[in-house]
C-alpha cells in the first residue's frame, strides 16, 4: 500500500545519487543540522551549569527531561498542523519558537526558568524535524532509503560539531550555546524561506486520532517501544555520562564531538550495507546489543574510578548509534500503510517519552545508589528492547522486503 503520493515519482527516480538533491532538500538538510546541533550543544554545559547555579544533577537533568517531554507530546499535533498550514509554514514557525526559546534560555538566571524554556524549544523542534523528515523524503529525488540517509547524515554531522561548539562557547559562559543555538537557527530560517518551495498541502487533513491509529499497527508499535526502552541507554549517555568523565567544557566538547562524528559515519556508510546484507530486526538487535554491553563497561569504569574507560566508551557508542538510527528511521518509514508524516509523529511520540523519563532518572539513581548505577540501569532498558523486538519480530518481515530494502 502506497504511504505517499510522491512514491511514483521516487521509483521513477531511484538511480538519482544521495547527493544528487534539490535546493530545497539541502536547505531543510541545513537547518536539520542546525536543530539537532541544539541536542549536544548543552552536554559539555551541563556541570558549569550544576555548578554556578547550584543545581543537583537530577535538576540540571530536566532540560533534557522538559525538551523531550514537550517533543514527545507535541508530535502528536505536528501531522494536525502542518496539514492545514502546510510544511514551509510549520517548519518556519518550528524554528522560530527554537529562535526564542533557546534565546531565552541564554538570558536565564535560575535552573527551573531554563527547564521552561528548554520545554518551549522541545515544541519548536517537535514541529521542525517531524516535518522534516517527511518533507525531505518527499522532496528526495533519489528514493525514500537513500533520503533517510541524508537525514540522518544531518543528525549525525549536527549531533557531533553541536558538543564541539558547545564546548568554544561554554568555556567562555554557560549561556554561549544558547545564544549559538539561537543564532544558527536564524540562518537556517532565511535558508528555508527563501529556498524551500511551496509544497502542496494534503488533500485530506490529519487529525489527533491519526498518531494513535498508527501505533495501531504492530509493527511500528514494536518500534517505537523498543526506542523507548534503548533512549534509557541513550540519555544515560548523553544527559549523565559527562558528570563521571571528569573534565571541562572543551575536553566534554572533544569527546561528545568524537562519538559524534562516528553516529553520523556508521549511519551513512555502514548501516546501508547491513541493511542490505541482513534483516533489520537482526541487524538492530545486534548494534543494541552491543550497546548494551557498552553501558555496563561504562558502569565498572565509573565504579573503578576510570574516566578514561567512559570516554573511551562514549566515543566507541557513537558506532552502533548510528547504525542504529538510520536502521530504526528508514523501517519506521516503511512499518505502516500510513502518510510517513503520521507514522514518525507516532513513533516519535512513544520514544520520546522515554528520553523524558531517562536523564532525570538517571541522576537520581545516582543520588538515590551508586554512581555506577545510571550505566546499568539503561544497560537493562536496552537490553529489554532487543527482548521486546525479537519477541514481535514477525510484525516486522514485510519491512525487509518492502521498497528501499
């Protein structure tokens, strides 16, 4: 069953190279970089801020808890909106609120105005990328595959520069990134209105049951608890880790920096090929496997008292992160028989509740045992989320076979 209008035109395209694109894709492939820049930016910040605002590291957690609560949420009206203001408006005003908020995060002096305004930049990155996935899927001239890649080169490129821009401008202040976040966003804005075309709006509206029929379907459900349970070892990484490496801002910065250009090498040139030489299901409970195996090094080294252990760790991370990824992305896209807008808003829904539930837990599971504890803890939840795709892995044979793979 067709999930778009634009396939015909995909499967008369599909020899089109990766990198043989419209303005209008690499202009929303811009300005995804730029977004997902705002993820890791913070991470090398977030000891500087414990500590000059006098913050516990459950509390200084919450930004990552509010921005992800707020994404999660608000997924669920992204399909709504954009149907109806269409996807140049719903990206612009995406980026817009990320503009403000993150600005407003910048001129913060206290850590709960930051986890508010961290919650409004969640809604503007909610409307953004959900739309941007399907927008650059739809626009891609050279197959819905070869787009996630692109996508997902994005993420990675903007997940591994953000900790090492976070790390110059946090050296200076805690509030730099902020103000850097806000200033890129900007560029992407003029970026997307001035290249980006008016894109046609469905004829037939999305509504607030459409995420939920979605989920419906057990493959994409299977999916999405499984991200769930792996972003308790992802945040664990990313909000927790940098309080047990013991360094400052420009070292977290290099290491974040590090892990980040492997997630986006892996999830451009390695997770291809194993899609194509083994199932999906296979291939991602092989990578989450070896994540898990990971986490638990991360707990003996924290227990050991050996930073370099995590660093190591951390880096080593960003390989199956991003095979990870670009795997989960493209069967998301293919897990359905809905619009591909409705299935990453449902799918995304699901999973960021658990990148909510995860960075706060993870400090208070240190506060409340060990130190070492948070690293085991998201070692289980991921290691539960192979369980539960192994489990369900009959929901999801027709992706294997389904165009793109």
């Amino acid at each position: 069953m067709k999930s778009n209008a634009t396939e015909p035109l995909e499967l008369e395209q599909r020899k089109n190279g990766l990198l043989s694109q419209p303005k209008a894709v690499w202009a929303i492939a811009f300005a995804c970089v730029i977004s997902f820049m705002g993820l890791g930016l913070v991470d090398p910040i977030l000891p500087a801020i414990a500590a000059q605002l006098h913050a516990s590291k459950s509390q200084v957690s919450l930004l990552f808890t509010s921005y992800n609560l707020v994404t999660g949420v608000a997924m669920l009206i992204t399909g709504v909106i954009s149907s109806r203001i269409g996807i140049k408006k719903t990206l612009l005003t995406g980026i817009l609120l990320i503009v403000v908020f993150s600005a407003l995060g910048g001129f913060s002096n206290t850590i709960s105005q930051i986890v508010g305004f961290r919650g409004g930049w969640g809604l503007g990155n909610a409307l953004f990328i959900a739309t941007a996935l399907s927008a650059i899927v739809g626009l891609s001239t050279s197959g819905t595959a070869k787009a996630i890649i692109l996508y997902e080169a994005a993420l990675g490129l903007g997940i591994s520069v953000g900790p090492l821009l976070g790390g110059e401008l946090g050296s200076i202040s805690w509030r730099g990134p902020f103000f850097g976040v806000a200033g890129l966003m900007l560029v992407g804005f003029i970026f997307i209105i001035f290249m980006l075309p008016s894109i046609p709006k469905p004829k037939k509206a999305s509504t607030l049951a459409d995420p939920f029929k979605a989920l419906s379907y057990p493959a994409l459900l299977t999916l999405g608890i499984t991200a769930f349970l792996y972003n308790f070892g992802f945040f664990t990484l990313m909000a927790y880790s940098p309080y047990v490496m013991e360094l400052d801002e420009h070292g977290l910065g290099y290491v974040f920096f590090g892990w980040g250009i492997l997630l986006a090498i892996t999830s451009v040139f390695v997770a291809p090929k194993l899609q194509k030489r083994f199932s999906v299901v296979k291939s991602i409970c092989t990578v989450l496997t070896l994540f898990t195996i990971v986490l638990i090094i991360m707990g003996v080294g924290t227990y050991n008292h050996s930073p370099n252990t995590v660093i190591v760790c951390v880096i080593v991370a960003g390989i199956f992160l991003g095979i990870n990824n670009t795997l989960i992305t493209t069967a998301v896209m293919q897990a359905a028989p809905v619009e591909r807008s409705v299935a990453s808003a449902a799918y995304s829904f699901v999973r960021f509740l658990g990148g909510a539930v995860s960075p706060w837990l993870a400090g208070k599971l240190s506060e409340w045992y060990r130190a070492e504890t948070p690293f085991y803890f998201g070692g289980l939840m991921v290691f539960i989320g192979v369980i539960v795709l192994l489990a369900s892995r009959r929901h999801l044979q027709h992706v294997d076979k389904a165009e793109g793979h």
